[in-house]
C-alpha cells in the first residue's frame, strides 16, 4: 500500500513538473516572439526628415505593435520630428545611434492633462499603467525646451504664472518593469525622466543633458516609486541631476512614499546636486548612492524638506563621493522654501512634519566648496542621526549644525572662513 501511495505521489509530481516546463515554455515562446517583432516607423509613414510631423505614424506603429502583443518599434536613423506619444504595455522603442526623437515646438500640440495629482501638460513620451517597456539604442530623445524655457523667463514675474504647465519629457505613471538604456535624453521644457508610482526600473549607460541655465529640468526624479536603479549616467542639467520625491507640498495624503533607491557610478556636471526632496509628503526609505563623481554642481548631496512637505525620511547610505568646485557638499534641511526664525519657536507635529533620521555619508571628498555643509532639523523635530565617517571637505566656510545629532570619525573640514563646524541651536556632535 506505501509502494502504491508513493507511485500515485510520483506520477503528480511528473504531471506537475511537466505542466510547469510546458507553461515555462510557452512564456519564454511569447516573449521571444513579441521580442523578434520589429515595427519600422518608416513603414508606417515616419519620414525622419527633421520637418515632417511624424506623430500619427510613430503613435501606429507602437500600436500596432502593441496590438499584436508587443514588440520593438524601430527608428534606425533621422530625426523624428513629433508631438506627444503613448507607450503600450510589452513595447520597445530603439531608437539607434544616428536617430532622434525631437519635440514638436508647437504648443498646441500639447494637450492639458493631469499629473502628479495637479494640472499639467502631456509629455513627450509617457506611458500609464504598462508593464514592459525599454527605451534603448544610442540614438537621442530631444524634448527641444527652449520655447518654454523663454516663456518661464519671460512670465515667471506674473502673479498668475504656472511654471508647472510645461510638458515633462518621459513620464512613466503606475508602470513596472521599465529600462532605459544607452540613450541620450535631452532640453526638456520641465522635468526629463520622471518615474511616478513606478516599480522595478533600470536607468543606465547614458546622458540627461539640458543647459545649465534651463529652469526645473531636473534630470531623473523617482517620485513615490520602488526598486530604481540608475547607474553609469552623466547628467548635465539646469535643476537637480536626480531627485526623488513623494508628495506634494500641503499633500492632503495619502502619499506612497518612495523607497529602495539605487544611484552609482554616475557623473553630475552642472545641476542642483543627488537631491532628495523637496516634495516627499510621503516620505523616502533606502536610498543607496556610491562612486559618484560631482563636478561644478550647486550642491552635493542635498536632503530637503519644510513643514509644508515632510515624511519618514531615513534609511540612507551616501559613499564613495568625490566632489569638485561643489557650492555645497553637504545640505540636510527642513527649511526648504520657508523662513527660519531667530530663535526659531517649535510648532505643532503634523503628517506633513519633516523626519529625518538614519543618514550616513562614508569617504566623501569635496575641495573648492564654499560651504563644507549646512545641516538643520526643526525644534519640534530634531534630525537623529547623521554620520560622518571619512569626510574630507575643503570649503571657503564651514559646516553649521543646529536641531541635529551628528556622529563623525576622521571628520577633516578646511575653512578658509571662520571655524570648521559651528554648532548652533540644540546641536550635538560626537566625535569618535
């Protein structure tokens, strides 16, 4: 009877394991099949000569790709003068040394939408609620933002201005599964690669570029999204090189934070610096960032909040940085947009109240600064705790600290200016 009951159990697991290598099978057959279907745009009518609009065809062709159950839509070279696209589920865009993508400058054909919970424009190239998608090649992705950055210089002064209703270039919203590699992407009218409520994303082996005088075209933002990886990346912009964000200022919530960030072996150029914040209502866990070079950035590593836009703000590993001609290396506020009173008075704790805590940063060196860091919490809620370890910063002034615990081993700062660390309201530094 044993003998039998085991011969019964035996033949399950065979009809199971076969069932499990037929299905395995017949998933690895659909992705290879919609992986070897290449949609050409020039078949669908794309001219790729720089004056044509090709929208329709380059829209048919994701389309019909996507209808077919997905494939690799294909711009082997010329520049593919378009207005906004939608991208589909299971879809790769090659867009191949030789060939851009270049943004319509024509504002009509940018209809009004919403995003990020507020008004917008549609961006270039978005998608919502898909699962599959690379962006790949060698080619460029060129949003052609200096229309809309004249209009930010020329109406900003204007009570109701809205520097917000600007197309963003790359917008993926509630998406999964998301590479962008070996591309160039570049003069965004706002923000340049945006990933919101986005999980599982690769951003690597290319460049984010915009002039440096470029208003708010941050280069990457992971904004209440999880598992980002972006590496072996220059970005050379005009706002942050990266920001990860969660909630918006005054964000009545819920908010999804954004948690389980990788950044390393990049080199940020001009741009506002590897910034967290300011908008993370919602709050940001586990950051990683190592082997980043910095060089002529506003700041360096730049943590920012206000009572207006707090979260749970902790959990983060900086090393392995080298800065050069940086403003600042070192900035933890919770004062980002707001007025610091003198003393400051605490105010009520709220959801939107800023919580900083568990932040190191290993093996940083920083010369020509010229301010080795400012590190600021609020009275009613200190910042607990940063440290310092390894940190060699060379600065025209030094670092302040104030509503802070700050923990340092082999802390050197050089200043030119004044004391090297200068503790102010409520700072407690120890030193090992």
């Amino acid at each position: 009877m044993p003998r039998f009951s085991n011969s019964i159990r035996t033949a399950r697991i065979c009809r199971a394991s076969i069932a499990l290598f037929l299905l395995a099978n017949l998933a690895f057959s659909s992705r290879a099949s919609y992986a070897a279907r290449v949609c050409d745009a020039r078949a669908f009518g794309a001219k790729g000569d720089g004056t044509t609009k090709d929208t329709r065809a380059l829209q048919s062709a994701i389309d019909f790709c996507a209808a077919k159950g997905g494939g690799t839509v294909l711009l082997d070279h010329g520049t593919f003068l378009t207005g906004p696209l939608v991208l589909k589920s299971r879809i790769t865009l090659d867009v191949q040394a030789g060939a851009t993508i270049l943004g319509s400058q024509d504002k009509s054909d940018y209809p009004r939408t919403e995003e990020l919970r507020e008004p917008a424009v549609q961006p270039l190239l978005s998608a919502s609620n898909a699962d599959g998608i690379t962006l790949r090649g060698g080619g460029i992705i060129d949003g052609a933002g200096q229309p809309w950055w004249a209009d930010v210089y020329s109406h900003r002064h204007l009570p109701d201005f809205s520097p917000a209703l600007r197309p963003r270039l790359i917008l993926f919203d509630h998406c999964r599964h998301i590479r962008i590699e070996g591309l160039s992407v570049q003069n965004s009218p706002s923000w340049q690669i945006v990933l919101y409520n986005t999980s599982d994303v690769v951003i690597r082996n290319g460049k984010v570029l915009a002039p440096a005088r470029s208003p708010n075209t941050d280069g990457i933002d992971p904004f209440s999204s999880h598992h980002v990886r972006i590496e072996h990346m220059t970005i050379d912009v005009g706002d942050d090189n990266v920001a990860i964000k969660s909630g918006q200022p005054g964000s009545p919530g819920p908010d999804e934070p954004s948690t389980d960030i990788t950044i390393r072996d990049c080199t940020f150029l001009h741009g506002h610096g590897l910034s967290i914040g300011s908008e993370i209502a919602g709050g940001v866990q586990n950051v990683r960032a190592s082997r980043i070079t910095f060089n002529g950035t506003a700041n360096g590593v730049r943590i920012k909040s206000g009572r207006d836009r707090g979260g749970d703000i902790g959990h983060f590993t900086f090393r392995d940085l080298t800065m050069d001609h940086v403003g600042t290396p070192i900035i933890v506020t919770s004062y980002y947009g707001q007025r610091r009173g003198t003393p400051d008075a605490p105010e009520p704790v709220t959801r939107l109240t800023p919580h900083f805590h568990d932040m190191r940063i290993a093996h940083l060196t920083a010369t020509d600064a010229k301010q080795a860091g400012v590190i600021e919490g609020l009275p009613e809620s200190p910042i607990s705790t940063i440290t310092l370890t390894d940190v060699n910063i060379n600065a025209q002034r030094g670092l302040t600290v104030r509503y802070a615990t700050v923990r340092t081993r082999n802390l050197q700062i050089t200043a030119a200016d004044g004391k090297p660390i200068v503790p102010l309201n409520a700072a407690t530094i120890i030193t090992h």
